[in-house]
C-alpha cells in the first residue's frame, strides 16, 4: 500500500468542505471571545459553552474523516467503484444502503464520503441510499439497542430504515430527474 506524500494531503485541506469547516471552527471561536464575556444570561453562556464542547467534539472527527478519504481514494482505485456498483438504479440503491447499513456514522461526515464517492463516479442513487442508512440503519449498534429496546423492536427499526432508505433514494433520485 503507498502512503500519501505531503503534496498529496494538499487538495485533501484545499478541499472547499473542509475550508468551510475550518472557517466554521473559527467563527465559533470569535463568537465565543467577542461575547462571552458580555453575556449575563446563564443560558446564552451554556449555549455558547456547548458551541465549542461540541466543536472541540467534532473537530477530531472531520479531519480524521476528511483524511480517510484520502486515504481511500489513493489505497483504492476508481475502477474498484466501477466495479461494485453496476449502473441500474434499484441495485446500486441497495447496494449503497447495505454498505451505509455496514458502516454506520453520523451525519457530517456522510457528506464528505458522499462528495467523494460521487466524484469517483459513483451514481446519485447510491450515494443517497448510502448516507440514508449510514444516518439510520445501524448493525453496528444492533446489540445494544436490542438490549435496550428489545430485539424485535431493533430488527423492526433497521429493516425498515433499510428498506426506506433504498425507496427514499429512488424517489429523490427520480423526482430530480423528472424536474431538471
């Protein structure tokens, strides 16, 4: 496997998505330093508080993502994409939810493997079927929500997310192209 040089992490960080999150970062910080100190609302204060948690939280997190699709797209090539997904509509679908459904993760860095995969020609059906069931199919977590939830009630949850996310996909996908 080749590692990345340093001149191929470049457009990794020119990325626009991680330029607007850096810029993001930024913004919260200022807004915490400019206001902080003139606020005497005890909520304002926890908001702001929670603001940057949530940002110290996130931060980790966007640029170990933002570098595993770097990582990906130089350890994996294009034609692996090609290979995986077929180009008919209903399979690619199910195909993207059964790889969401796997690899489970949160909203925010749906969309940077979504960008990615689309820039790898992957279609847009499979990218939307992806991030629907990697937001809320969930397999990796399966145990413990069936011990807490009970495991019928888990198995229910996730067949339908899974089942949904293939339909929503399809249908955002086909409303798009029925209006452009």
């Amino acid at each position: 496997m080749n590692f990345l040089t340093y001149n191929e992490y470049i457009p990794i960080i020119n990325n626009n998505l991680f330029k607007l999150f850096v810029k993001s970062f930024y913004l919260a910080i200022i807004f915490y330093l400019e206001y902080y100190t003139y606020m005497t609302d005890n909520k304002i204060k926890k908001a702001i508080q929670s603001l940057v948690n949530m940002t110290k939280m996130v931060t980790p997190i966007i640029i170990g993502v933002v570098l595993l699709v770097g990582l990906v797209n130089k350890g994996i090539p294009k034609s692996f994409f090609a290979s995986i997904f077929t180009g008919l509509a209903p399979l690619d679908a199910f195909i993207g939810a059964i790889i969401g459904s796997v690899a489970a993760g949160n909203p925010i860095t749906s969309y940077i493997i979504g960008h990615e995969l689309l820039n790898n020609s992957v279609a847009l059906v499979a990218v939307v079927a992806f991030i629907i069931a990697w937001v809320t199919v969930g397999l990796v977590q399966f145990p413990a929500e069936s011990l807490m939830l009970g495991k019928k009630f888990a198995f229910w949850r996730n067949l339908t997310s899974f089942i949904t996310a293939i339909i929503i996909s399809l249908l955002s996908v086909g409303t798009l192209w029925l209006i452009l």
